[in-house]
C-alpha cells in the first residue's frame, strides 16, 4: 500500500492495524484532538462496513476471499452484519458459513486474523472502485 498523507491516508493506515490497536490510537487521537479522531473514523474501513454491501459485491468478494474466514470473522461481526451476510447467500453458503459460526471455540486472534485476510481483499477491492461500502441510502449509478 502505499501512503502519500492527509486524513484518508492516515486512516487507511489505521484500518491495516488490528481492531485493538487501532482503538487504541483512536482513543490516544482522541484525547487531544477529538476533531481528528472523528475524521479518522468516518474514513475508516471496517469490517462492519460490510453491512452495506450489495448482493452482487457480496458474489463478487466471496470469489476472493476464503469462506472460512469469512465465518471465522463473523464471530465477532454484529447481529446486523450476520444478518445481512446470512440474509444474501446461497443455502449451502449459510450452512457453512453457521457450521463455522456454531463450532468449537477459537483464540481471538485467530478470529482477529480472519478478520484481517476478509479485509485487505476488501481494501483493494475498495482502492481500485470494486467495491463501494456506503451507508446512505442514495442509489448509486
């Protein structure tokens, strides 16, 4: 990836870093300029953003991304994120997808690190206009 500067570059960085770390600084930023703080997350990428994607964009990524980690993420994902990505599926997709969500437990980071391989696929779909995770309501044309 590379960096040249400005809000968006910053957050960007930020979005590569793992959630707690990425709070973390975010918390710290926050502290002494509350103003940044808020920039960075709007331009932030995360997993939860993917709430707002469409049918077609969700086709299109799980092309790319590992199903398991996919599922694996979503242990950490929210009720409307789950729902949403469950809702938009394939049957055969879902029961795998809840197979993973329903068994055995796993350490965090493993959970953290599925998160992470979802979204630098998600990262470059968004850098090269694949994909677009937007939460207004405007139809996009």
């Amino acid at each position: 990836m590379l960096f040249k500067g400005g809000v968006k570059e910053a957050a960007k960085m930020l979005s590569a870093l793992s959630m707690v770390e990425r709070e973390r600084i975010l918390t710290d930023i926050a502290k002494k300029d509350p103003h940044m703080a808020e920039l960075l997350k709007k331009n932030l990428i995360v997993f939860e953003d993917l709430r707002f994607i469409t049918v077609k964009m969700l086709v299109e990524l799980l092309r790319e991304i590992n199903l398991n980690d996919l599922a694996l993420a979503l242990r950490l994902a929210s009720q409307e994120l789950r729902k949403h990505i469950l809702e938009n599926v394939s049957t055969s997709i879902r029961e795998e997808i809840q197979a993973v969500l329903n068994g055995k437990l796993r350490p965090v980071s493993e959970v953290e690190e599925s998160v992470e391989k979802v979204m630098q696929v998600v990262r470059q779909k968004v850098e090269k206009g694949e994909l677009i995770l937007s939460n207004s309501s405007e139809k996009m044309v």
